[in-house]
C-alpha cells in the first residue's frame, strides 16, 4: 500500500513501521477500502501531551503513545471523554502506562495518528523558561511539547529515553542481513542443456559465489555504517543543542504549501532554541519546508565542501560562496536561524527628480568661495561615505573561507582569499555616478549582519583632514582602519588618492595589512562618467606569505580593461601562486608549481585555474544610483532599529533620508543647513573635541576601536551622544552656540 510523504522517515531512508497497519489507515482517500480499519498494536507508554501547532491555533491537545521499534506516534482528539470515563487499565500488563490525565485515552484510541517520530535519530532538551515544556528535535523538525506538571515532564523524558535507547533501527531494513544464501540450480541446469562439462559448470559456480560474496561484504559493510550513523545522531543533536544556549532567533513564520504560518511563542525566552518554531508544522500540513537548511556541525560548510565544478572539460572550480553568505553564526541547535529579511528596493520618490546642469552651478557660483558652496543633493546617492566603507565587506565570506583554510593549515590559500576580498571591494564602483554624503564630525554607522556572521561599526573621527575609522567582527577573524581621500582635480579628471593602512587579523594571530589603490574619475564634464582603479596594492604578512596585486591603468584603447594581476611569495622570495581577473567580475588564481597562470588568464583562465571570487549579480530593482543588492540594504530604518541606534547614526540624518524616499527639495535645504551647521565642526577639533568610540593608538598613530559601543546598545544608553542632526528628536540637541563655546 503506497504511503503519503508524511508518513515516510525523516531522512528518506526508512519506511515508517505503522504498527497494526495504521499507515493503511493514513493513506490517502483513494486508498482506503469499504473494510475496517485494523486496530492499532498496543503501545508501551501514551498519555496526552499538548502540542505547539501555529500563531492561530496556538497550543493543541494531542494524544501520544511510545510504540515498539521506538516509533513515536500522536494523533487529534476529536470526541472527548465523559469526565468520568478513565482510560485502559495499566495493571496486569492489558495497557500502557500511562502518563498524565487519563479521561481521553478512551476517545484517542479510536483516532488514527497524523505524525511520527523516530526516537532513534531524535534528541530531547527541556525548556529553561517553562518548567513543563520541552523539545522533540529531529534533523527536519521541532515539537514543542507541554504536560500538565513538571512531575509529568520528567517521566515523558525518561520514557522517552528508554525507548530510544532500546530501540533498533535493523527492524526497518528491507531485507535480511544473516541471509546470504542463495541457489544455483538453475544456472546450473541451463548450462546442462547448453551442453558444457561439470567442470566447467563448477568453475562457473564459484566465480558466481565469489562475486557475490563481495557483493554481500560490502552491503553489510554500508549497512553497519548506516546504523552507526543513525545511533550517532542524537548524540550529535544533542552536542549541538548545548553549544551556545544564548542565541535568539527572530521570531518569525514559516510558511507551508498549504500558506499556513507557524511561529514561536512570543513569551519564550532567548535561552529556550526549541521554542523558536523553524521547523514546526500544524498536524494539517504535509512536510513542505521553506527554506530549511541542515547544519549538524561547521565542519560541514568546511571550503572543500563547498567547492562545486563549474567546467569539468578545463577543470575550472568555483566556490559556492552563496551558501556561505546564508550560513548563520553558532546556534543553539541543528538548525539555521532564518535570516532577517532585508529590503530588495528603495522607496518610491515622491517627487519627480529635475536636472541640474553643472555649467549652471559654476555660472552661478562664480567669485563665491567654493568652501561655503553646497552641492545640491542631485549628485549625492542616498548614503555616507561611512555606509560606503561597510560596503567593502560585501564578500566577508571569503575572510571566513580564509579563517577556515588556516586552521587547516593551508597558508597559501589563506593569503589568496585575502587578496580576492581586498580587490572585490573594488567592484561595487563600476557604474556608480553618484558621490556618497560627507559624514558630520562625529557622525556613526553601525552594521549588523548575523546571516553574514559580521558586525561592523565606524565613525567620524576628524574633519581637518577627514578621516573615517572603522571596526568590523567576523567568524574568527577581525578587521579594522582608516580612510582619508588627498584628492587632485585635473579639470576633466579628478584623482583620488588613499590615505591609512587596513588590518586584517585572524583568530590564530596572523595579521594582513594592506593600502588601497589610486582612483581616477573620468569625464567629469563632458562624456560618460567612469572610474578605473590603478596602482600596486601590497599585502604584507607577519608571517609566511605576502602578495602583491597589480591593478592595470585603463587606456583609450585598452580592449579587456580593469584587469587585476598578482603573485603570492614566502619570505624568500619565491613565487608559490598568481593571481588574475577583472575586479569588476572575477578572480582566478593558481597555486604550486604552475606560475604561468598570470600571462596564461590574461584573456581568460587556463586549465588549472580556480575560481576565488566572483561578483554578485545585480539587484532585480535597479536604482538611479546603480546600487548593488547589498548597497540598498545599507541605510534601511525599520521602526524597531530606530529605537536602538544612538543620535549619531548615518541611517538618521535627514536630508540623506529624504534623498532616498525622493523629497528632493526637502533633502536640498536639510543638506544646505547641516553643512552650515558642519562648518564649525573644525573649531570644535581645534577647542579639543575627542572621538566617542575610537582613539589614536600611541605606536603607529592610527586610530583603533576602544569599544564599548555593542554594550551601550544593548542597554539603550547613549551618554555623551549628542544629536548633531538637530531633528529635534528626544535626546539632547547641541546648538550652535554651544558648537562655538568648545
């Protein structure tokens, strides 16, 4: 008799063993005959528990039974019991034991069960909060589960417990193990009739059991593997469960086929994994999951794992670094957190943007003293430079590739991760026309991406001359700097050149630490308006490996422009990898013997090249501004974030916020009176004005993160913030006269 989906094993490897011929009973309408159903075999402990099902129905009674072959079954209770009516009488054997309020044993008996759950891959956690509930946790699924007492939630553990340990999974097994004879008879008969010789005959029949000797070795081999994996499970999920008990995951839903949502308790604590529903199903959905990822330990996103063929006839590999931007921090258990879900667009304008000719600007401004000019917000995109310098971090998984490939050892392709994440910065520039907003002094952005594994955070640190700091936390790793920009103006070109060293620093003690390149923007009045990237980046190493990238210089004629070129070299010089692509599009890179790779990739990859990197696509909703996916996400404002972000944060300051929802003529005049405001920024530097969350190191004079800002937050206190937008929100103002008196 064919099953549903629902009534097959978890893992797909097991049918469900339906005592009594209860998966009859579960089959489908078709299936079911004019016959009785068959009664279902006796369990060993049942009792009604109440089970979690959705935000609608909330908390369901539902009657569970512990049957042989640690098989877990629960079914509805549709009819109730007479409040005098008890349940099967557990003396004497004729019954379970039961568990628990005894008055719907009778009425659940009659009902056929709508879920299983095999104990054997399953592990079991009791709620920290709730002192009555606990978890069923199976690789695909939680049940949340409450009794009545807590005398009666611990006698469902032990019993569930001892089910589990008693239980054997072979009973599944499709065919018999100690069964390995077979007959040869009628080979041996047709062979007869073909007229060969007994000795031939014989011969024959021992290749045949010799074949099938090995054949049945090595099946008995995979089965025994087989239940060792399975009798190894719950202890795996159970390891898992007790690493870190402290990570909270955002109350959410998580749709069915059917378009039912099912979300965790709102009263649960952070402490309590089960309680977060991510895999929980009411009894009428069948087990579609939505975006349900498996994780039973990291070393299962390890690098190697992740590397996919991407041409198998020239041997070219590529990264799957789109699983590991989903792969979520350490959590509490064998599931993902879902990650938050981020906006994909920016808002509709409300107004309808007008043109502005720069030959007008200059005309009007001629004689005026170009410090005290404001741009109009036409040529700004809707976020800060501060925003600009989190955006560097869009490929963060490939410093947690690097974190991975040194724990093992490999120092080699550490290093080339770290010059693919330093030069992929680069690509969110191609096709931007737009400057980002020039922070106020003071002015912070924070950034936390839990589905990246990051938390990042910068601020403002002068004015005269502009630096930007910044500090940034990863999965093993950690990465900080400073930006200043001395820029040149060559009338139809302007030239940027960077100023301040970034480090890289991993968990092991290996250091990074690099410069970034020259940036040259074209056509500044007439023609298309383009950027290129040109000089040499150097990345040195506190230890082994250092590299050095070559960003080519864009020429007029130059047919396969924005070409990235690098060598990896130890401490003796010796070249031990290259490095070649475009830092708009992809880098390749080769390792050991063959050095040729560089000239080789010039025009394209060779044989032996592997995928290190390679740019995201880009967004659904393109923007004016050119945005990238993960640009757009930069200054989102949900009405519950606002509440914790400190008045200094960039995602507040008003005139860049009416740019992004398209109020043009309010973003221009909120622009013209921060900058006035700005502009006594540089006596408040003078008058000894110190940055809130960093401060200069004494040995090399950059500046480094103090901390303390993640704490604050967490607490919701901003002492000493003071709101240098001046939108008049709840927190302290600092007017201009006390600007003037510091």
């Amino acid at each position: 008799m064919p099953m549903r989906a629902r009534d097959l094993h978890p893992l797909c490897c097991l049918p469900v063993d339906c005592p009594g011929g209860w998966c009859s009973a579960a089959a489908g309408d078709g299936a079911r005959t004019s016959s009785p159903p068959p009664q279902p075999a006796p369990a060993a402990v049942a009792g009604l528990l109440h089970k979690w099902t959705n935000i609608g129905k909330g908390w369901r009674p539902r009657w569970f039974a512990i049957l042989r072959g640690g098989l877990l079954a629960y079914s509805k209770i549709r009819r109730r019991a007479g409040a005098g009516s008890t349940g099967p009488a557990p003396d004497g054997g004729a019954g379970p034991r039961l568990i628990g309020p005894a008055g719907y044993a009778a009425a659940a008996a009659e009902d056929r069960p709508v879920g299983f759950v095999h104990l054997k891959i399953s592990s079991f956690r009791e709620s920290k909060s709730d002192d009555k509930r606990f978890y069923i946790i199976t690789p695909t699924k939680t049940l949340q589960l409450r009794t009545n007492s807590p005398k009666d939630r611990v006698a469902w553990i032990e019993a569930l417990v001892s089910a589990r340990r008693e239980s054997s999974p072979s009973g599944g097994l499709l065919y018999d193990q100690n069964d390995a004879s077979f007959s040869t008879d009628r080979l041996r008969n047709r062979m007869h009739a073909e007229g060969l010789g007994e000795e031939v005959i014989k011969d024959c029949e021992q290749i045949v059991h010799s074949e099938f000797s090995q054949y049945y070795t090595q099946m008995k081999q995979r089965c025994e593997e087989y239940l060792s994996f399975l009798g190894s499970l719950p202890q795996q999920l159970e390891v898992l469960n007790e690493q870190d008990t402290t990570h909270a995951i955002r109350p959410g839903c998580s749709c069915s086929g059917h378009g039912k949502c099912s979300e965790s308790s709102n009263t649960e604590s952070s402490d309590d994994a089960g309680g977060q529903e991510l895999g929980e199903l009411s009894d009428e959905d069948d087990y579609n999951f939505c975006d349900t990822r498996q994780s039973f330990s990291d070393s299962a996103a390890s690098p190697d794992l992740r590397m996919n063929c991407l041409n198998s006839s020239n041997n070219i590999h590529q990264y799957d670094h789109k699983s590991v931007e989903s792969r979520s921090c350490k959590g509490d258990d064998e599931y993902l957190p879902l990650p938050p879900k981020r906006r994909t667009k920016l808002p509709e304008p409300v107004e309808k943007e007008k043109g502005v000719s720069l030959w007008s600007m200059i005309k009007d401004n001629v004689g005026k003293d170009l410090t005290r000019v404001c741009l109009p917000v036409y040529f700004n995109e809707p976020i800060s430079s501060l925003q600009k310098c989190f955006e560097d971090l869009e490929y963060s998984h490939l410093l947690d590739r690097a974190n991975d490939y040194g724990l093992k050892g490999n120092s080699v392709m550490r290093i080339l991760c770290v010059a693919a994440f330093a030069a992929s910065g680069y690509a969110s520039s191609d096709g931007r026309p737009c400057k980002p907003f020039n922070p106020l002094l003071g002015e912070t952005y924070e950034a936390d991406y839990p589905e990246n594994g990051i938390r990042f955070f910068s601020e403002k640190v002068s004015h005269h001359p502009m630096v930007m700091a910044c500090h940034c936390e990863g999965r093993g790793w950690r990465f900080w700097g400073e930006s200043n920009v001395k820029s040149k103006f060559w009338g139809q070109t302007i030239q940027l050149d960077p100023v301040g060293v970034l480090t890289l620093e991993f968990e092991d003690g290996e250091t990074f630490k690099w410069s970034k390149v020259t940036t040259t923007i074209n056509n500044l009045i007439i023609g298309r308006l383009y950027c290129n990237h040109h000089g040499t980046m150097n990345i040195s190493g506190n230890r082994q490996y250092s590299c050095k990238l070559a960003f080519k210089q864009q020429s007029f004629l130059d047919r396969n422009p924005r070409q990235v070129q690098g060598i990896v070299e130890d401490n003796g010089g010796t070249k031990v990898a290259t490095l070649t692509g475009k830092w708009d599009e992809r880098i390749y890179c080769n390792v050991a013997n063959d050095t040729s790779g560089v000239n080789a990739c010039a025009s394209g990859p060779n044989a032996e090249a592997t995928l290190l990197w390679e740019k995201n696509k880009p967004p659904a909703n393109p923007t004016r501004y050119n945005l990238s996916s993960f640009a757009i996400t930069l200054n989102e404002l949900t009405p519950k974030l606002k509440e914790k972000l400190p008045p200094t944060d960039s995602r507040l300051r008003p005139d860049q916020r009416h740019l992004e929802n398209g109020e043009y003529d309010k973003a221009n005049s909120e622009k013209l009176r921060l900058e006035t405001r700005q502009r006594m920024a540089r006596k408040m530097q003078e008058n000894g004005w110190k940055p809130r969350w960093f401060d200069r190191d004494t040995e090399d004079g950059t500046f480094r993160y103090t901390g303390g800002y993640w704490e604050a937050r967490e607490q919701g206190r901003w002492d000493g913030c003071r709101d240098i937008f001046g939108d008049n929100r709840a927190s302290a103002v600092l007017p201009i006269a006390d600007i003037s008196s510091m």
